[in-house]
C-alpha cells in the first residue's frame, strides 16, 4: 500500500516544482507519502522531503514508538525524535539550511505553518497539494483494492438498512444503529451518517435530527467511513417507508437515468467537467435542472473529498486510476430529494463502479 517508491516520486514531483522541500505534519499527505496515520497534536511530527537530499521524519521523543511501529519504518527514512526543551520548528529549519520556497501539506495547522514562517523567515510557502495532486489521484492496483473493500463494506450496510428504517422512528435513532453497521462491517471509524426523512431529505448534508419518520416518506441514506487501510466509503441510496409519493417517483426515474448517464460517459480523456454535464443534461431537460444544486462528485482516497472534482469548470482530463463519485441529486424544498451516489473508477477504457448495491427506490 505505501511502497518506498512512492517517497522517491514524491522528491522527483517536489524538485519539478521548484520547491527546496515538502513539509508533511498529520494527515492525508503524510499517511499517502509514509503510512504513518500519526496523531494530530500541537507537538511537531513532520516528514520533511527535501528536493535534494534524503528526507527525514521529526517526531516527539514520546511518539517515536509509535513511528517505529508504522509502515514509515519500513522505508528507510531517519527518525529525530525531539525533546520536550528543543525547538523542533528550529531543528527542521537548520538541517534543511536555506530554501527559497517549500510546500507545507494542505491540512497543516496554522499554528505550524506560522511557526514554521518564523524559523525559516525569507521562506515561501505553497500548498504541498499541488506537487502530491498528479500522484494521489491515479490510484494504484493496492488503492484500487482498498477502495473496493471499502465500497463492499458499505453496501453491506445499505443492505441491513430497510431492518432498521420504521415508521415511528427518529432520524437519530436510525442514525445511531447505522453508526454501528458501519464499524461492524470493518471500518474503522465513521465518518459520516445522513438520514433525511421527507423535507429534510431535500437538504443533501442534513445533519441526524429527533424527526420522526412518517409513513409515504422518502429517506436518503449517505453513508461513509473509512477503513484500517486508512481508505474510505461513500455510497447513497434512496428508501421510502410504505408508498412512496407520485411526483417523488416522477423525478426518480430521471436520477437514475442521470446517473447512468455520468457513469457510462467515464473514460480516459473526457472531461471532469463533462461528466458532471451528462448527469445534468439529463436533469434538465426533464424541466429539474434548478433542483440539481451540488456537483456531480468528488475524488476519493485518503480523504473522503479530495481531487478530483466532478464539476463545471474541471478540465482535467480523466485518466486510468482516477476514483470519484457520482452523486446527481434532485432536491424539492419543503417537500423531498433524492440522490443516488457510486464510487467509479476511471479504468483502461471506461469506468467502473465500486458499488453493486441496488439503485432501485427501496421500499420497505
């Protein structure tokens, strides 16, 4: 999952740039290079990967072991565990001596990055995303896999899900029981349950409410979470407890046809952008097009939304390896929404979806 080759990538990528060095504290960045899921603290961990020279990890002197016992371990990089006493800002700046510019990883905390301007002052920072982008979003064999453990893991809660939906019942208490699949089916952590009963389901990121599901409702169900791998889920799908509402039904065939349509358009070369056009050509000439109010999708990985993005104005071609979802979704203020969402990988020749779940509306 982490070969050592991907470090020598990523200083070949930082000395293309321009760029003396990276700077990688906790986080996505940090665990793509190295592995190494660290903890987020105000004491200092960070990967520095100079253009020239051999990268090193700075860590606490108490999360050495930690280190050691991570996948970092096994590349070869050298540890400096730093002292309570010491200045490890200090430290980084006099072993990577003057640099005019380094890339500090996108998710660093301000608290870093501004210690990090007064130890090395004549310095300037950019984002590391933009050296890591072209090596995060073209998955590897190992990524592709971890994906698709991930995406099965969620269907098999979406398929326990018309047990746990009943009229009577709180969005929250849904929620709760999600929650619990979810780790059940070998995730580690959740991050995220959205149960939007009836209006609410026309909000797409409402948050779990005390509402109480009432029969003839739609629910959206948006589920994720991530995996020991450190990969991570994201799959929607539609339930309505009893039957469901005609105009409900009137726009959910068009949904489906819209994301058929994103999904069979994938290939390498086209467009972000026109992916996200063919779900919302279809939309808008069934006279929704004003109720599709969110991109077609994300790129997924490490983090749950990254690069690339499926939307208008993303020229970035597609290429094999790149994985995103596609999530069209049609939203009715005050009355209902819907969306439908897979996790595609962009193959050879065409896409691939990671989800098998049913897109049908799933009545219970």
């Amino acid at each position: 999952m982490y070969p050592v080759s991907r470090l020598a990538a990523v200083r070949e990528a930082t000395a293309n740039a321009g760029l003396g060095a990276l700077l990688l504290t906790p986080g996505p960045d940090l665990r793509y290079v190295t592995g190494y899921d660290a903890l987020q603290l105000e004491r200092l961990t960070c990967l520095v990967v100079p253009a020239a020279g051999e990268p090193f990890l700075v860590v606490p002197r108490l999360e050495l072991p930690a280190a050691e016992q991570s996948p970092a371990a096994r590349l070869g990089i050298e540890f400096v565990a730093w002292e309570e006493t010491e200045d490890p800002y200090a430290l980084v700046a006099r072993r990577l001596g003057q640099v005019e510019r380094v890339g500090v990883a996108d998710r660093m905390w301000a608290l870093q990055s501004l210690r990090f301007r007064a130890a090395m002052p004549g310095t300037e920072q950019v984002l590391a995303g933009s050296v890591l982008r072209e090596l995060r979003m073209r998955k590897s064999p190992a990524e592709k896999a971890a994906l698709a453990e991930a995406a099965a893991a969620i269907d098999s809660v979406h398929e326990l899900i018309p047990q746990l939906l009943k009229p009577g019942r709180t969005e929250r208490e849904v929620g709760r029981d999600i929650a619990d699949a979810i780790i059940a089916s070998g995730h580690a952590r959740v991050d995220f349950v959205i149960v939007g009963s009836g209006p609410n389901g026309a909000s797409p990121h409402h948050e779990l409410s005390d509402r109480v599901i009432q029969p003839g409702e739609p629910v959206v169900i948006d589920i994720g979470g991530t995996m020991p791998s450190g990969y991570c889920s994201d799959s929607t799908r539609m339930y309505c407890v009893g039957e469901p509402p005609a105009d409900f039904l009137a726009y959910y065939g068009v949904l489906k046809r819209a994301q058929e349509a994103a999904v069979a358009h994938v290939r390498p070369g086209v467009t972000c952008e026109s992916v996200d056009a063919a779900a919302r050509e279809v939309i808008a000439e069934a006279g929704y097009g004003e109720y599709f109010i969110h991109r077609t999708g994300h790129g997924i990985g490490l983090e749950t939304h990254e690069e690339p993005y499926i939307v208008s104005g993303n020229t970035e071609p597609m290429q094999p390896g790149f994985a995103f979802s596609v999530e069209p979704g049609i939203y009715l203020p005050g009355r209902h929404g819907a969306r439908i969402e897979d996790i595609v990988i962009c193959g050879e020749t065409a896409g691939e979806r990671l989800n098998h779940t049913t897109r049908e509306l799933v009545v219970v």
